[in-house]
C-alpha cells in the first residue's frame, strides 16, 4: 500500500476534506504548502487517493482499534429500516457516526446523552465516520429515557402482555439458571433452593451480567437451553443488586426478544426490589431478588411435610368423626322409631278411651242408674204400644223389679208417642 | 432401591392426595379404611425420607457464553 515514491499529492478533489487535513497535517507532518512544495532533504511519499484513504484508515486501526466516546446524540435517523446515522456531539465538537440496526440494541432519540464503542474509518467518499459496534445511555435521565422509549415499542408489540406469561411448574426437577456465579445473588440463590427442595438437577450457565459483553453471553445461555434435547422445565435469569446503571443489559432489545421467544418459561431475579428491568416485564414470571427467585420457583419442603403430617393425622381424626357420625344417625333413627311408636301407641289408646266411654253411654244400665226405668208387658216385650188399663206389666229400675198393673192411661199432649 | 422410591416427589405427593381424597368421601369404607390408613403412612414416610435425604445435583456448563463482540473487545 505504502509507496517508496519521493512524491506526494494528497490533495485530491474527490477524497480530500480541508478539516482531515488540517487536522492530521501536524502529526504526519504535511506541509500546508502542499502539493508543490517539497523539501529538498526529505523524501515526501505519494499515493493514489485510494491509497491515502486506506493509509489513514490503517493508522486509525493501528493507534485507535475500538475507542469509547461519550457525546450527545443528534440528527438520529434509520435509513431502510438497516442502516442507522447520527452525529455525536459535545459544546464544540461533532463526529459522524454510522451503526446497522441490528448493533441498535437500545432506543435511542436526539438529547439523549450515549457511550459508543466506535470505530474511526474515513470512507471512501473522504467522510470520518465512527462505525458504532456498541451504543448504551449515559447517566440516569438518558437511562430513564431509553428504557421507556423501548418499553413503550415492545409494549406496543405486545411483548409484556399478561397474556403471553406462562406458568411455572409447580414442582420443577430440571432447572437452568443464567447467571454470574461468583455474584452473591447467585449464592443466595442456590443457597436457599436447596433449603428449600432437595432432588433438583440446576444447570448452571455461567455468563457476565455485566459490561458490553452481558447481554450477549445472556443470549447465548438463553439458546443453549432452548436448544438442548432434555429441555429444563424452567430458566432463571439471575443478577444480584447493583445500581440501575450496572442492570443495563437487562433492557438490551435483543436480550428482551430472545426471552421472549424462549421455549421454556423464564423466571428474572434481577437487581432490588425496586429495580424493573425490561428483561423482568418481558419474563414469564419477575422475582424481585434472586433469593425471591428461589422461594417462587419452589415449595419449601419442610411446608409440604408439614401438611403431609397434618393430613394423615386428620385421616384418622376424619375416620373417627365419621364413625361417631354414623353412630349418632343410628341412636337418632332408634330415638325416632322409639317416639313414633309411643305416639302411635298413645293415639290408639286415646281412641280406645272414647270408644269405651261411647259404648259405656249406650249401656242400658248406665240409662237406669240416671234414674230412667224399662217398662215391659207382662211377656218380657218392651212396652210400646198403649197398655190397657188393668195390664200386667214389669217396671224395671237400676235397683227392683216392679210388677205392676195399669190403672190408668192418658195420652201425653207433647209426647211423641201420644199420636201411637 | 426399590421401585417406590423410583417415583418423583409429585407422583407421592398426587398419590397421598388420592388417599386424603378418598377418605374425604361420602362413603367411608370402615373396612378397607385401615389399610388405605396404612398405604397413606407408608407414603408420608416416604415422602419425609425423601425430603430429607434429596440433595440437589448443580452442574456448571463448561462452554464458554462469550459472544463474538466479546472476542473483538
């Protein structure tokens, strides 16, 4: 690329840019004179503009590979859905800066303050540009911004809603964890699910939760799960308390669209309690610690055997009471029986009575004791023609026998028998 | 080990509940209530040794997670 040639012509009208030169002419020590003038003592190198371009590039690489710069975001603009520009810009100065939507992992608008992970490159139209690999808000009002610019558009697509959530299994035995395992979180995490349950296969992907690199290696967990044969039944996506800023990867749009179409329900403990990541409105269900994580994810043993140990106790009392149940139905219906047969008894006997004391009015003996008397004729046959004078008859009262003759006979004027 | 304890703590668990369950019913068997008391026993007392005795097997996967962009940073 380098040429050997003593001559050099860098000013070209299509590549070359006024303030590219000004600005570099000091370090590669270029004279303003050019092109005409040359010093006689010195070889001046010559290139084609290609090969400047591409010379600067190559020095660009080599003293400044990746650098990070933080400026405000203006001009943001998305060319075909693919490719993404802006300017970054401080008090005085203004870099170009280009990206592929698919490296947009945030959302991002005019104001908003960002860090780049950039590439210097001059193209090959003579324009310095940073090619933006990594783009992440700075400062809690650019942070704040983001995450609601970006929960609104996932909102918008549905990716929260209740709808969409899964339930956990009630009694998991193959568990996948994502998470730092040097983090406390995920010590506690362990440490109380295996107080909690025994007899649980937890495999472990260990990844960076924080830094450029975390959401990436969370994805990359994330699809080595779903990919394997034996699926486990439910992922936990683990990150102990830190501050907001350091739980950026969590709201990582590629991060957020991966669990989202992750086979198997995921679970996020992440942060505080306070603390809402994107990742924890997308997840099935959202733990507020990773120690919560655990106590969700499973019962705790000494729970179950307690109610196992209640409930066989109560079989027995259960069985008992309803022996003593079945026994008092028995002694109930014997009571029962018992009084509809005294009352039956009483009412056959109440009607015994009034037969009796109706039987005992019809007794003729009972009509002479109330001082009536049978008069009979002289054979015995109840009188009850008109007698004669000087016929026999028998009067009969409770006490005598009377024979007795008739003397005399009159007709009664209001008898019934005075018409006889 | 024996082909009870081959079973998973939900497969006891869902049989003890069938029990509870059977006991709760409108009729109660006197007769059989004594052996399914028994079977009942057995499964709580397995189910405690296996709350007790189970330890969890945690496995750390030895792939590494780091991404392409990581490699270049």
């Amino acid at each position: 690329m380098k040429r050997s040639s003593t001559q050099v012509s860098l000013l070209d009208e299509e590549t070359c840019h006024p303030e590219l030169v000004s600005g570099s002419s000091e370090s590669h020590e270029v004279s303003p004179e050019l092109p005409s003038a040359t010093r006689s003592s010195e070889v001046v190198p010559e290139f084609t503009v290609s090969e400047a371009t591409a010379l600067f590039n190559q020095i660009f690489e080599t003293a400044t590979p990746t650098i990070t710069v933080i400026g405000e975001v203006a001009n943001f603009k998305v060319n075909q859905g693919k490719w993404v520009f802006f300017d970054l810009k401080d008090e005085e100065s203004s870099l170009g800066c280009f990206m592929s939507v698919y490296n947009l992992r945030i959302a991002v608008e005019d104001g908003m303050k960002v860090a780049i992970v950039a590439r210097p490159q001059i193209t090959k139209w003579g324009k310095f540009s940073l090619t933006v690999q990594q783009i992440r808000p700075v400062g809690e009002g650019s942070i704040k911004r983001a995450f609601e610019l970006l929960r609104a558009k996932l909102d918008k697509e549905g990716l929260f809603a209740p709808e969409r959530k899964r339930l956990l299994p009630e009694l998991p035995q193959r568990i996948g964890v994502i998470s730092s395992i040097d983090a406390a979180g995920y010590k506690d995490f362990v440490k109380i699910i295996s107080q909690r349950m025994g007899g649980m296969e937890i495999i472990v992907a260990p990844v960076q939760v924080q830094g450029e690199v975390a959401a990436e290696q969370i994805i990359a967990a994330l699809k080595y799960f779903n990919e394997m044969s034996d699926l486990p039944e439910v992922i936990c996506l683990l990150r102990g308390g830190g501050s907001r800023d350091d739980l950026i990867a969590f709201d990582d749009e590629k991060l957020v669209r991966e669990i989202a179409a992750s086979r198997v329900p995921i679970i996020t403990g992440v942060g505080h309690e306070i603390d809402t990541t994107l990742a924890d409105l997308v997840a099935d269900v959202r733990a507020s610690t990773p120690s919560n994580a655990a106590e969700i994810l499973v019962p705790d043993k000494r729970e179950i055997l307690a109610g196992v140990e209640m409930r066989l106790g109560g079989l027995l009392g259960g069985m008992r009471t309803k022996i003593e149940r079945a026994e008092k139905e028995v002694a109930d219906n014997l009571d029962h029986m018992k009084r509809t047969m005294e009352n039956m008894i009483s009412v056959a006997e109440n009607r015994l009575r009034l037969l009796n004391d109706s039987l005992q009015h019809l007794n003729p003996r009972e009509v002479l004791r109330r001082g009536y008397a049978i008069v009979r004729t002289a054979n015995g046959e109840i009188l009850h023609t008109k007698p004669q004078v000087s016929d026999k008859i028998v009067v009969e009262n409770l006490k005598f026998l009377i024979n007795a003759k008739v003397e005399n006979v009159m007709n009664k004027v209001d008898s019934e028998t005075s018409s006889e | 080990m024996s082909a009870k304890n081959d079973k998973t703590l939900r497969e006891m668990l869902d049989e003890f509940e069938a029990i509870v369950a059977w006991f709760n019913g409108e009729d109660l068997d006197v007769e059989a209530a004594s052996a399914k008391f028994e079977e009942g026993s057995k499964l709580a007392e397995q189910i405690r040794k296996k709350l007790a005795e189970e330890k969890n097997k945690i496995e750390i996967i030895e792939k590494s997670f780091a991404g392409k962009n990581e490699e270049e940073i």
